[in-house]
C-alpha cells in the first residue's frame, strides 16, 4: 500500500502523463496558495501536500520508485509511515525508525501561517448568575503581535530576509547512511528553527520573537441557562498567531455553586417542601420559593406524602432559547413529634370516628368484606 496518494492528491490518474500532472498541480496550487487563502490552516496543508506530490510525479525517477515502493524516497520499500509496507504494525518496530532516524521521512508542517494556542480558565457561578445570566469581567496573559515591529521580529527599518540555509522552505534535507541503506531526513532547518526567514537585526521589544505578552481584561455575557462543566469559548480572544495566522480562542470553563433549597436536572429544578400534617388533610394554599421569587400554590385536601406537584416554567431557562424548564416541588408532611395530652385526646377521637365510619361504609354488605 502506498503510504500517500500523489495521484490522489493532484486529481488525475496513475496513467497520466506530465502535462496532465503539471495542469492539475498548476490549478490546485493556485487554489490552495497562502497568498490567497490568508489564515486558512487547512488550504495552506492542502498547498505543501499538492507541491509535495508534484515533486514525485514530475520527476520520471521518483514517479517510478513511487509506483514500486510507496515512496521517493529510500529504497526497498520503505514507506515513511512505520517501516517497510506495513511495517509499523509489527510490535512497535516504527517507534524503533523513528528513534535512530529522528522520525524517518514523515511529512513536516509547511512555513506557512500557524493559529495561535488556545487560552483556558476557569470561572465560578452563582446558582442564580447560571441560571439567570451574567456579564463578569476576566484578567488573562496573552500573547500578542508586537506593536513595535509589527509581528515580524525585526527592528524598525529592517526586514525579515530568506533563509540562506533551507531558501525559505524551512527545512533541511538530510542524508543518512545506515545498515538499511541511504534515507533522506527531512527537519526544521538548524539556521531558522523552521521559519524560512532569519532576522539579523533584532526588535528590541520582543527580542525578534513578533510577540509580547500582555495583561487584557474581557468581558465575558455568561448566557442564561448555562450548565455546570459546560465550556464557552471566544473566537480569537487567545494567544496571537505566527506568520499572519489567526489568533486562538479563550475558552471558560464554567463552575456552578450548589443552591441551599434548589437541585438542578437539565433545566428542571427540584425543590423539597415541607407542609403540616393539617395541610395535607385539609388543604392550604402555600408559599413556594422559586427563582424568581416565592408565588401562591394551593394544596389539594387529602395530599399524600411524597406527593409532587408542577409549576410550570418555573425552572431554568434553555440555553440560547425562550423556552424554561419547570420546577417540581415534592411535599413532605411533617408529623408532630411532642403533643400534650388534649392534643392526643383530640387525634384519639378523631382516629375512633374515622375507623367506625370505615366500618359503616366498608362492610355494610356481607359480601363487602370479600
């Protein structure tokens, strides 16, 4: 198996010939230029794979080693992905290659414009400022372009100059000699550390790297509804990017206290309320606390311990939507623990009524009882 598809690559055929391999590379390379797709990660990998592929098939000796061995470069097989045709999956031997080789003949990223790392913190909520939404401000560290030099890392009046070691590429290719035979190693060039261009005279304020850092304070909307361990993130609010590429992104891992009263499911709330053994058997309208403030619900007669009603839309709101959730209250009656003798008397009689009335109505049939 070949280790990449040149032919795949490019668009064209394993019967194609040049001017049909040189038409599909000139129409791709121009697709996927940096210069044309300024800050896109993705077309300028696409750019250093169709050049990578166009190197092999426009050349006769290489196209013809490719199509016996999988690859350009070394002999016998040797495929760059682990070993010889399939090699790496035999117990490991692809880390041992890569280990005497510096990583064998694995692709290396292109010079082009690289995103700039993400930044991540952490903030803590309020029940309520999860529920109902917040504005909180954040103090971070970042990385950005240097104002004095304007990201280039050369002092004012000087210039980034091509590298005279890799020409701009980045990289070196070097030529081994081992057991196995001769292998070429590609790796960041030791002149320019992978950059293409080398800066001879310095900025003074970020020392010829193109960053500073720099404290910044950002206002975060924390929305209504959200979750705890859920994740926000802010586009291009992290560490500036090299070589003209995008910034990366803040991301807010949220944290959300736990509330005295209220426990949270989905947007649903859940609230235990206790109510007098009376309540239960007569009925009350009662005060429930929601988030929003405590409003009027009535008790039917005769509620039953554990008993859970609904008030609707009284839960927490959908992220990003209208809707609210409810909140589900569960009575618990409270049964009295300490009464005084007239109050045992009254619940006796009271007891003694409602057994005989259970008599009366219960078997006033023979065939009642059965």
């Amino acid at each position: 198996m070949l280790a990449k598809d040149y032919y795949e690559t490019l668009g064209v055929g394993k019967d194609a010939n040049a001017d049909e391999i040189k038409s599909a590379y000139r129409k791709l390379a121009k697709k996927y230029h940096p210069d044309m797709n300024k800050g896109d990660e993705s077309a300028a990998q696409k750019f250093k794979e169709v050049n990578e592929a166009y190197q092999v098939l426009s050349d006769d000796q290489k196209r013809q080693q490719y199509d016996m061995y999988g690859t350009a470069d070394g002999a016998g097989g040797f495929n760059g992905q682990g070993g010889f045709g399939g090699f790496g999956d035999f117990g490991g031997f692809g880390d041992i290659f890569d280990n005497i080789f510096g990583g064998g003949m694995r692709s290396r990223p292109a010079n082009g414009p690289q995103r700039g790392s993400d930044i991540r913190v952490n903030m803590k909520l309020s029940f309520e400022e999860a529920a109902q939404g917040v504005k909180h401000d954040i103090s971070i560290t970042r990385l950005e372009q240097c104002n004095e030099c304007g990201g280039t890392g050369a002092a004012k009046g000087t210039e980034r100059r091509t590298c005279p070691t890799c020409n701009g590429t980045g990289q070196e290719r070097v030529q081994q000699q081992t057991v196995f035979g001769s292998f070429v190693n590609v790796q960041p060039c030791r002149t320019c550390g992978g950059e293409g261009t080398i800066v001879d005279t310095p900025c003074e304020k970020c020392k010829g790297k193109g960053t500073t850092q720099q404290q910044r304070t950002i206002s975060v909307n924390i929305p209504a509804g959200i979750d705890n361990g859920q994740i926000l993130t802010m586009r291009g609010e992290g560490n500036a990017g090299k070589r003209g590429g995008p910034s990366g992104d803040l991301q807010i891992a949220i944290s959300v206290k736990p509330h005295k009263l209220f426990e949270r499911l989905g947007n649903d709330l859940y609230l235990d309320m206790d109510i007098t053994m009376m309540q239960a058997a007569l009925g009350d309208e009662v005060e429930v606390p929601t988030l929003d403030g405590k409003v009027r619900y009535k008790i039917d007669a005769g509620t039953q311990p554990g008993t859970i009603f609904r008030l609707k839309n009284k839960g927490i709101k959908h992220l990003n939507s209208s809707r609210m959730g409810d909140l589900y209250v569960r009575a618990n009656v409270q049964i009295p623990k300490k009464l005084n003798e007239r109050q045992k008397k009254i619940l006796r009689d009271f007891e003694d009524k409602i057994r005989s009335k259970d008599k009366e109505t219960t078997f006033s049939k023979p065939s009642d009882a059965f």
